[in-house]
C-alpha cells in the first residue's frame, strides 16, 4: 500500500495545485507508516473528541500521535454523534493543540445553528 501512496502524494504534489489529504481512523498506525517510508502527511482528518469515540486504538495513543504529527489535523465526528456539547468537544480540541481544522455534523438546521452560536462565543 504505500508505493501507491507515495505515488499519490507526489502526483498530487506535482502535478496539481492541491495538497493532497488523508481520512484514517487510526492516527498512530498512519503515522507509522508514513515514518518508515520518511514521508509527511499534509493534511490528515481523524475522529478526535473528548470521549475517545473511534479514536483508535485508543483515546491516548491517538493523543499521544498528534504532538508527534508534523502535518495538519482535521478533526472529524468531534460530538460524538451528539454525545457531547459543542462547549465540551472545543474545550478538549483547544486543550490538544496541533488541530488545525474541524469538520462538524448536524441533523437539523436547529442543532447547526446551536452549533455555529456557540462556536462564535467561544472564540
């Protein structure tokens, strides 16, 4: 699997203005990988939230990763599919550091709005 993924990232490097981007639920294992063929990430989105939901394989190993990860994080499924507060999970972000981005999700235009309020009182 990583000559191809060697393969991607300079063809999109290369050949494109992107930069290219990876989705794991397994931050540590990517990070491995990518250490042993000396190659950086750019952009890598992952769960991360306060409960460890699909942080794999396991809450502290995954933070552990990412004060070793040079590359930036898009923190993915951040409530937990609505296990936690908007307040909880940007309080556990912060307290990381090394996230860069977040993607949030919302079942109604209700819970959205909830979502972007309180995301613009914590700033």
């Amino acid at each position: 699997m990583l000559p191809f993924i060697i393969d991607y990232q300079e063809f999109v490097t290369d050949m494109s203005e992107y930069a290219p981007g990876y989705v794991t639920l397994n931050l540590p294992l990517l990070s491995t990988k990518f250490e042993s063929v000396d190659l950086e990430p750019m952009h890598v989105m992952t769960p991360i939230n306060p409960a460890g939901y699909d942080m794999n394989p396991s809450k502290n190993q995954v933070e552990d990763a990412l004060r070793n990860f040079r590359g930036q994080v898009i923190a993915m499924n951040i409530l937990g599919g609505g296990a936690f507060s908007i307040e909880k999970s940007l309080s556990y972000l912060n307290s990381l550091g090394n996230i860069e981005y977040l993607v949030v999700g919302a079942s109604t235009k209700k819970h959205l709005e909830d979502i972007v309020f309180t995301s613009h009182c914590m700033i």
